[in-house]
C-alpha cells in the first residue's frame, strides 16, 4: 500500500496533477491580484476620469488605458472593467465567507441535536427556500435600500441555506459513526465534538459550497445591478453589459465584450475548479 | 395514500406561515418607511401619511400583519400603487405568458440535455465526451445578460431570423415571438443539465451491479441499455421534477428584454417603480405557489416512487 494520505493531501495532490485544474487557480489568482493591485496602481480612482471623448474605438496603439476604448462619458473601458473585478470578487467572497459560518452553524446543530432544534431549523431552511431565491434577494436589497451592504445581506441570506441543508444531512449520517461515541464516551463536550470531530469530516462539503456561493452571488450581483438594486457608485460587470445595451446598435461593442469576457473567464475558472474539487475530494474516486 | 396527502398538506401549512411572516418581516419591519419609498424624497408630510394611511401602515404591526394574513388567504392583495390595476388580477395576468415562454423551453431542455447526457456518458472518457464537457462549461459560464444581448443584436436585428421583441396574446404568432427567448432560455439552461445527467449516470456506471452484469459477460451496450439507463432515471427525473415549481416565476431578464408581460417583467416594473404593495403580494402569491407546486410534485412523485416517503425527507 503507498503512504497513506488524508483526504485533504490526496486532493491538493490530485488537483496539482492536473493542468487544467491548475491553469483555473491560476486565472483566478489573476483576477485576484488584478483588483487587489488596483488599489495600489492608482487605478482605482482613475475609472471615474475621462481620458478621451466618448466613444473611442479600442486599439492597442494608444496605450493601455484605451485597450478597450471608452465608454459614453469618455472613461476608461479597461479601468471599468478592473474596478469591475474588485466589485465583483469582493461580492463573491465576502458572501462566501459570511454565509458559510451560517450554513455550518445551523447546519451541524439541527443534524447533531435533532428533536425540536431540528425541526425548528428545519422549517426556518424549508421556508426561506419555499422563496424562490431571486424574489427572496429582490426583496430584501429592495427593503434593504439600495447598495453594496444590501447586496452582500441579500446574497448572504440566500446563500447559507443549501449548505447549511447538505451538513444537516452530512451530519445525520456520521452522528453514529464509532469515532464520535469514542469522543462523547471520552467526555468531550458537544461543541468539541461538533467542531473538532464531526466539522473536519464534513468540511469538503463547506469548501464545494463555498465555490458555489461565489458563483452564484457574482452572477445575481450581475441581475441586481441590471435591476438598479446592486452597487451604486462604482462600475461593475452588470451594470456595464446594462449600459451595453443601447450602445450595441451603434456598433459600440467594446464595453460589452469587456465585462462580458471578464466575468466569463473567472465564471469558467470557478466553474472548472469547483469540478476538479469535487472529483478530487470524493473518497470513491481514484482509488 | 390519502393519509400521506393529509400529513404533507399538513405539513405545509406551518411553511406558509413562516413565509408570510418572513415577507412581512421584510417589508413591514426591516425595511426604511416604505410609504417614503413610495412617493420619494420629496414629498410632504401629508401625502406620506396618505399613503401610510392607503396601506394600513399607521395600525400597530400585530393589526397589520392580521390584515396582511387576511390578504393572503382571501387573495385580495388591494391594488398597485403606480398603476391602480388589482394586484390579484394583474398576477393571475402575468402568469399565462410567463408560463407560454417558460413551459416549452423546459421541456425543450430536459428533452435535449437528457438524450444528450445519454450520449455523452456513453461514450466517457472519449473525445466527443471531453469536447462537450468544455462546450458546455463554456455555455454555462457566459453570463445570461450576453445572451440574450447578442441574440436580440445578432440574430434578430442583424439577421432578421426573429422580432426584436415582443408579444402577441393570439396563439400562432405569439410562437413567432417566443421563439427566441426560448432558444436563450434552452441555451442557458443546457450546460449545467447535461453535465448533471452525464454525472449521475457514470455514477450509475460505477456501481456493483453494473460490474456484476459485465462480469456475466453481456455486451457493453446492453449493460447500458438495460441496466444503467433505468437505474439512472432516479436523479435524472428528480432534477426535472424539481424544477418544476419555478416555471412560474420565468425568468426576470428574459422577459424584461423581450418585453413579454409576465411574471418576471412584472416584478422589474415593481421594482423600478418603487411599488411595494405589487412586489410584497408577488413575492407572497409565488412562493405560495412554489409550495403548493412543490406539494403536488412530491405526492406524484410518492405515486411513482413508493419508496419515497415523508419521514426520509431531507
């Protein structure tokens, strides 16, 4: 038998082996960097500058902040589209990092104690998703006011609710396992069982989730912003293919295919990886 | 079976409640002065309480939750703020071209991601399966708004294939202006259900059973054909049917942009008129249909499957 590695080590190991796997972290580790350093390059700032009069076609001649032409008021499409990517990661992992703590705390406990914290949590998650999503976050950033703080609320409501159902039911299936009657046998308390046994066995699960929560709260953001509910004072991807849309019988493609690629080349990294990620981190594969 | 119908009808009714008290929690209490939301910025003193006094927002909340309860199990949900037209009346409006645009293109789609993730499993591994499985990540990962943008530019304002947009309440013309939300709508749709079928069908692939059949030598088609195939209808079937619930609400973008009047337009128009009684009884009256949808689909599904049964849900 090789050496024996944990589900995490054979996952890294899995996901390092293949290329395409790591061609997306890569892409994304890109747009990381690019709206992180944003900020440090002045770039910033510069999107809400005009450089030019309205309407220039993209071209490469003109240096970079005319790669992709400017918009109606003469700005930048390429800056618009970096301040773009800020907007749109930091929507995705703020969400994400926000509504996992939720989903794993109402998660674990209605799956772990059961009885009426369980049904109770159970019809609070049957309730909300009774709500189609879309209405849920229409409302609650309509109600909200519009917004960046709205729209991380509104994503974070809808968002915890899936993770915390699939760790309920996670959690019902290891609550008997040997290894956590050991632990209560050894008098560990329920909060160490949960975080310190049960968590570290279901937490591949969190991981998958989280990929998904990005996704989805880039996309809706995208929706929210068309329907004027999104951010307010700074470009983002949905608001500039909302622009698009009438400069598009004009021949003025660039802003457009600008947000649109961008938001489609991270959507297709995230897409790609998250798949990688659940093969790898499935214990039956590979074997 | 009769005893399962009562027990899950049962069983919904504290799940209606607990939506009509998150809606009501939303609108009536999180949310800044909706009768300021209303009439804007602007507006005098007295025309706010006008219109607080129109709502019934200047009763204590018990009251206004009651009457809100009253609305939902008499239907009548008073009428819209910007348009006077009966909220109840403009629901059950909206619901029929939403469901002429939504209707075609489900079935569209779980027809053609179906065979083809049929198709794609079978052949695992190959090229025609990893050339695929890119095509249709990439189709997933193109956002909705691109789309329907380049359809409207492209196909139908270029290439004429289709009207830019709109709608028609007489039946052999509305295909014709159906017919090109509906390709977005299927497209859209598409990469994400075939590589959900191609998944849980090569996870029927490697089960025992399918080992065991190989094993007593029956050729590799007839594996698939009679084994795999009917084994791997249980999610395929279940992805389909729960999906059902949201052909109601259609889709927000598609409609708005074609401008067909239903649901989904409905509620951009709420939204960008501030209109808040519309979209509180929107929100109210679908998910009240999910649920009632959602209803009916587990008891069909309990008559199909009688494996199936309350207690193992979850």
């Amino acid at each position: 038998m090789a050496k024996r590695r944990g589900l995490w080590g054979q996952a890294v190991q899995r996901i390092l082996d293949s290329k395409v796997a790591l061609g997306c972290i890569l892409m994304i580790l890109f747009f990381l960097v690019v709206a992180f350093s944003a900020q440090f390059l002045g770039f910033a700032e510069s999107w809400n500058v005009p450089i030019a009069g309205p309407y220039v076609e993209p071209g490469f001649g003109r240096g970079f902040k005319f790669l992709l032409g400017t918009d109606f008021l003469g700005r930048s499409v390429i800056y618009k589209v970096i301040q773009g990517t800020r907007v749109a990661l930091s929507v995705g992992i703020v969400t994400a990092f926000l509504s996992a703590p939720i989903g794993i705390f109402f998660g674990c406990v209605a799956g772990y104690f059961g009885g009426w914290i369980d049904d109770l949590i159970v019809w609070f998650i049957t309730t909300l998703s009774s709500i189609p999503s879309i209405l849920l976050l229409i409302a609650i950033s309509y109600t909200l006011g519009r917004g960046m703080t709205a729209v991380y609320i509104a994503l974070t409501a809808t968002s915890w609710i899936s993770l915390a159902r699939i760790l309920r039911g996670e959690v019902l299936k290891h609550k008997r396992r040997e290894y956590l009657v050991a632990a209560e046998s050894l008098g560990a308390t329920h909060a160490n069982r949960i975080f310190k046994h049960l968590l570290p066995n279901v937490s591949h699960q969190v991981i998958l989730s989280m990929s998904f929560m990005i996704e989805f709260a880039i996309r809706s953001e995208v929706l929210l912003s068309y329907l004027g509910l999104g951010v307010q004072d700074l470009p983002s991807w949905g608001k500039m293919i909302d622009d698009a849309k009438g400069e598009l019988s004009a021949g003025r493609w660039w802003q457009l295919t600008g947000a649109t690629c961008a938001m489609f080349l991270l959507m297709f990294a995230i897409n790609v990886l998250g798949d990688y990620l659940r093969d790898a981190l499935d214990p039956k594969a590979g074997i | 079976m009769w005893a399962y119908f009562i027990r899950r009808l049962i069983y919904s009714i504290p799940i209606m409640f607990g939506v009509a008290l998150v809606v009501f929690t939303l609108f009536n209490l999180v949310g800044g002065d909706p009768a300021q939301m209303m009439v804007g910025k602007h507006a005098t003193a007295e025309r706010i309480a006008a219109v607080r006094a129109e709502l019934g927002l200047d009763q204590p909340l018990i009251v206004q939750f009651g009457d809100y309860l009253k609305q939902i199990v008499t239907f009548d949900f008073g009428k819209s703020y910007t348009t006077r037209e009966v909220i109840r009346e403009k629901i059950w409006n909206g619901i029929w071209p939403t469901l002429s645009l939504s209707i075609p293109a489900f079935f569209i789609t779980a027809f053609l991601s179906i065979t083809i993730g049929l198709v794609v499993s079978y052949y695992r591994g190959r090229w025609i399966d990893r050339f695929s499985l890119v095509l249709f990540v990439l189709l997933m990962s193109l956002p909705g708004l691109a789309y329907i943008l380049f359809g409207q530019y492209v196909l139908a304002h270029q290439l004429h294939l289709f009207p830019i947009s709109g709608y028609s309440s007489e039946w052999p013309e509305r295909i014709n202006y159906l017919a090109l939300p509906v390709l977005i709508s299927v497209l859209l749709n598409l990469g994400s259900d075939i590589r959900f079928f191609r998944n849980s069908m090569i996870e029927e692939i490697n089960q025992d059973y399918v080992r065991t059949a190989r094993a007593k030598g029956l050729e590799e088609k007839w594996v698939y054909l009679k084994h795999v195939l009917k084994n791997s209808m249980i999610p395929v079937i279940t992805y389909v049917v729960i999906q059902i619930p949201y052909l109601v609400l259609g889709s927000i973008l598609l409609e708005s942009f074609f401008s067909i009047p239903g649901i989904g337009g409905m509620t951009v128009d709420a939204v960008n008129n501030s209109d808040f009684p519309v979209l509180k009884a929107m929100t109210t009256v679908i998910s009240l249909i999910y649920i009632i949808t959602t209803l009916f689909t587990d008891i069909l599904y309990r008559l199909v499957d009688p494996r199936m049964s309350l207690g193992k849900r979850g």
